[in-house]
C-alpha cells in the first residue's frame, strides 16, 4: 500500500513539474512572440500566475516535505483557488475574437460578481468555520450558510464558461453577417475556441472531484488534463494572430465594433494618413531598425493597430509586412551597388535585419533567386559595362 502511495506521490511530482514547464516555457515563447498582440501578453500574464503553485509543490517536494491533502472536502482554500485559476483564463478567448476588448475596468466589472460570491463565501466560513469529512456530513450540512454558499463557488466557473461562450459565439455571428454582406467567405475562425471551452469544461470538472474527493489520484488527474489543455492552448496562442480579418475589428475604447459612419471618415482621410506615413519613412527611416513594428506607426498616426494595418493594406495596397520589407529591399539593393567593400553581414543589419540568414533568404525571395552577393557581382558587371 506504501508502496502504491509512493507511486501515485512521484506520479504527481512528476505531473506537477510538467505542468510548470509548460506555464513558464508558454510564457516566454507568448512574450518573445507577441507581435502587438495583446490577447499573448494576457495569456502569458495567467501563465505566470498558474505557475505558482506548482512552484510550490514541485519545492516542497524537493525539500522532502509532505503533500497538503486535507481530510475534509470542499475546503474553502481549494474553491478559491479554483475559481481563481479558472476565471484569470477566461477573459483570453474575449480579447483574442475581440481586439481591444482587455481593459481593467472592463474586467473588474466582469469578475465583480465572482468576488461578490468569493466574499459571501469566507465570510460564512468566519461565522461557522465547518469542516466536512466525506459527502455523507457534506449532505448533512448542504442547506446551512456555510456549506451552500462554498457550493455556489463551486458552481461559478461553469458559468462564467457559458457567459464567455455565449459572448464568442456573438461576436461570431457579427462576423457572420459582416461577411456575407460583403461576399467574404466564412472561415471556420473560432472552430479551435469551441476546443478551448471543451478544454476549460472538463478542466473545471477534474477540480470538482479534487474539492469533493481530495485525494492523491485525484489530484494527478487533474494535473494530466491540464497538461493536456495547456498543450494545446499554447500551441494555438502562438500560432492563432487573430481569428478575423483586422477590417471587421474596430478597438475603440469602449471595445465595440466600428459603425459605417466612423468607418466612412476613417476611408475619407486614408490618403491623408498615407501621405504623413511617406514623409516620416522617407525623412528618417524608421523601417531599417530591426525592431520596427506596426504599433511604432503611432508616432506619427495616432489610430489603433487595426486601423494602422488599413491604411497600409487600402493606402499602400500592401500588407504593413510586405511594405516593410520591400523598403529594407530597396536600401539593401543600394548599399549593395553603392557600397561594393561593405560586407554583406553589415547590409543586413543596417538594413533592419535581425540576422544574416533571414536577410539571405528574404533577399532570394524578392530579387528572382539572386543571393546578395551574386545580385552585387551583377550589378558590378552591369555597370562596368556602361562605362566601356
């Protein structure tokens, strides 16, 4: 029996150290890709938090001490942690179909009734702090205060999954709508959120058994599903930009959609933006730094992301990526003709390239197959022989 205890124990050791390696390794990838992305940030922040714990346990099971199973069930600590890491989730698959939608007040309004419940709960526990051995004395006690209210904490994370679905699934039906009217085909964009809240549901499940069963096997199967889930979050958040096309997004303050009126204006005054662009990138070059990103376009055009991106996708009428880089091409290509002794590493970083290989390869890409070298070896020839 020692024996079994033993295995289940290292079981979860080893469960626990998975589970943190997949928190603070999503963690670092989300932050070094976040792109502007805030929905990243967000997930990464929560992965922070979720780690925590396992810290701790993964320490205490280095320094040899013993695990917390309490003896009673439905511990208020444990439902506190469980709504806890349940709803700092939540909010993530809002800000990612809904850019901009992430605001402090906007989340403190959304989680108030959570606390309110949260707040209900321990302050029956300080009036009759009750412990419950097993679910017989569990439904001994279910109509006192103290054991209802810990009840409806429990119950909390299911409903904040219907409420955020149901607000996903609204903004899907915009999208849906948005796109028929302009004869824009309709992906199935939030088809891996469905596996998302399928992922939170049966996550929110494994704890209800950890509350009411407390045991060691419970705990490792809770610990599997969240390897599992984290797994596949974090492969989508990294991969997943946005669900759909920056033009039906508008992040304006209040994290509405943007109406035909503001739309209108904004059309109105593209060519405008387009000019002040132009003379910004032609009087100091901000492309050639290898940090250069969308959200730097803010220094000289003060609009959200979304609307930044169309002026270079309806302005220019290429993508802000596309634009960027046949910029650098065009300064790599002169300094190449112009600058024959320079070396081909130092082209590359005056030119915003972070390294000599993506510069190799995306000069290939957009000059018919020629390397670098091979295109300033042309050009040498060419131009020796104009001058016979």
């Amino acid at each position: 029996m020692d024996t079994d205890m033993t295995t289940v124990a290292n079981a979860i050791y080893l469960s626990n150290a998975m589970v943190l390696f997949l928190c603070v390794g999503g963690m670092i990838v989300l932050f070094k890709k976040w792109n502007g992305r805030r929905a990243r940030i967000y997930l990464g922040v929560a992965l922070l938090l979720w780690a925590f714990p396992y810290i701790v346990a993964v320490a205490r099971h280095l320094a040899l001490v013993p695990s917390l199973h309490y003896a009673h069930i439905l511990c208020p600590l444990v439902a506190t942690g469980f709504v806890f890491f349940s709803l700092i989730l939540l909010p993530y698959p809002l800000e990612l179909v809904n850019p901009g939608w992430l605001t402090l007040p906007r989340l403190l309004r959304r989680i108030s009734p959570a606390l309110a419940v949260l707040v209900l709960m321990w302050v029956a526990w300080w009036i009759k702090p009750l412990c419950l051995i097993g679910s017989h004395d569990y439904l001994r006690h279910f109509f006192g205060f103290s054991v209802w209210t810990r009840t409806l904490m429990v119950a909390v994370p299911f409903v904040y999954i219907l409420w955020t679905a149901d607000e996903v699934l609204k903004v899907d039906r915009r999208w849906k709508s948005w796109s028929a009217e302009r004869g824009v085909s309709t992906p199935k964009a939030t088809a891996w959120l469905q596996g998302y809240f399928f992922g939170m549901f049966m996550l929110c499940i494994s704890y209800v058994f950890v509350i009411f069963s407390n045991t060691p096997l419970s705990f490792l199967a809770y610990d599997i599903i969240t390897i599992v889930f984290l797994s596949f979050l974090v492969y989508k958040a990294i991969f997943t930009d946005s669900v759909y096309p920056e033009s039906f997004y508008c992040c304006s303050s209040d994290g509405g959609f943007r109406n035909d009126d503001i739309d209108s204006a904004f059309v109105s005054r593209i060519p405008e933006y387009k000019h002040i662009v132009e003379e910004w990138f032609e009087r100091e070059h901000p492309y050639l730094d290898s940090h250069f990103k969308l959200e730097n376009v803010k220094d000289v055009v003060p609009l959200n992301r979304t609307y930044i991106s169309r002026i270079f996708n309806e302005g220019f009428g290429l993508g802000f990526s596309d634009y960027i880089r046949n910029l650098r091409m065009q300064e790599a290509r002169r300094l190449l003709e112009e600058e024959p002794d320079t070396g081909i590493g130092e082209i590359a970083e005056r030119c915003g390239f972070s390294t000599h290989s993506s510069f190799h390869r995306s000069f290939m890409q957009n000059n018919e197959g020629l390397t670098p070298g091979e295109y300033r070896q042309h050009m040498l020839t060419r131009n020796k022989e104009r001058k016979s």
